[in-house]
C-alpha cells in the first residue's frame, strides 16, 4: 500500500509542478505580449517559434536594462523639435533629403537618450523594448528610405508617409522629456507662433 501512495504523491508532485512551469508560461507570454505588442508575434515569427521568439524579446529586455537610457532635457527637446520643423519645411523642395534628414535627427535623439545607434538592428530592438507599438511606423519610414537609396528615386507620396512615420517615432521618443513639454502635433504653425508656446 505505502508503495502505491507513493506513485500516487509522485505523480500528483509531477502534475503540481508541470502546472506550475505551465502558469509561469502563460504570465510571461501575457507580459511579452503586454509590453512588446506586435513586436511579439514579429519576433516569433522571425525567430520560427513561439519559445524562441520569447528567448529574443527577455534578451532584448536584459540588454536594454543594461543601457542607461534616460529622459532629454527640456532645453535639448525643444532645440529638436525646432531642428524637426526646420527638416519638415524642407520637403517639399526636397523629400528625399527631408525624409533622410529626419531619420538621422531621430538617430541623434536616440543617441542622447541612451540608445544605441551604430547598429540599426540592435538599434530598432532596443526601440522596440520602450515603443513596440511605433515600431510599425519606423520600420515602414526605414524601408521607404532604403528603398529610396536603392533605387534612387521614391515618389513623392511614399516619401511623405517616411516623413509620417518618422514623426510618429520621432514625437514618441522626444516627448519623453524631463519635464514632459511637448509641442501639439501642428505642422501648420509659424517658427514664431512655436516660440511662443
């Protein structure tokens, strides 16, 4: 009888803790989800599985949480949002430049806030960590630019969309100031009208 208890204990000892590795599962995926978004079934995809598309995002997370990434300044926030202006009235004589200006002051806020920027992959991961859900918006800027450098040549309607998404990121990411001061999404107002405010 003492030998049947114990398979019994044993097999009740293994179901316990199969539940419990299956609960631990089930919270991680909902916080993956939670924070990374789209960005999650993305990574799943390209990593083949569900498993290792988790592994991915907690190695972005770790690595992000390695980085010093903070807030600008007020002072530096306003000083990029006149640079991004100064970029978007450029369009129209010349969208391509535009659209390459905005990614490279993008870059610039991100390397002041901590990020890093010498590799675009490891640069849109940490991204992703922060903001998977303009993620979509930077990819899309990206690919119009690349496509752009390719070919050489990009019709005008694509570049304004780049110029869209970037600003997307790029409202995102400056707007996480100091002291929170962020300019309303108005491209019609004057450099003198923005001052004011």
């Amino acid at each position: 009888m003492s030998m049947i208890l114990d398979v019994i204990l044993a097999v009740v000892l293994v179901l316990i803790v199969l539940a419990v590795i299956a609960v631990v599962r089930v919270r991680r995926r909902r916080r993956l989800r939670s924070q990374f978004g789209a960005e999650y079934d993305r990574a799943v995809e390209g990593a083949g599985g569900r498993r290792a598309g988790e592994r991915e995002l907690l190695g972005r997370a770790e690595r992000h949480n390695r980085l010093d990434i903070k807030p600008l300044d007020p002072a530096a926030a306003a000083r990029y949002r006149e640079q991004w202006f100064d970029v978007q009235a450029r369009f129209v004589d010349a969208p391509a430049e535009s659209v390459s200006q905005a990614h490279s002051l993008l870059t610039m806020v991100m390397a002041e806030r901590g990020y890093p920027v010498n590799d675009s992959d490891e640069r849109a991961s940490m991204l992703s960590v922060d903001h998977a859900d303009v993620m979509d918006h930077y990819r899309a800027g990206m690919d119009v630019e690349n496509r752009w450098r390719r070919e050489g040549s990009a019709n005008t309607e694509a570049l304004r969309q780049a110029m869209q998404h970037y600003r997307e990121v790029f409202d995102r990411v400056v707007g996480e100031t100091a002291g929170d001061d962020v300019y309303p999404s108005d491209t019609t107002s004057t450099a003198d009208e923005r001052s004011t405010r």
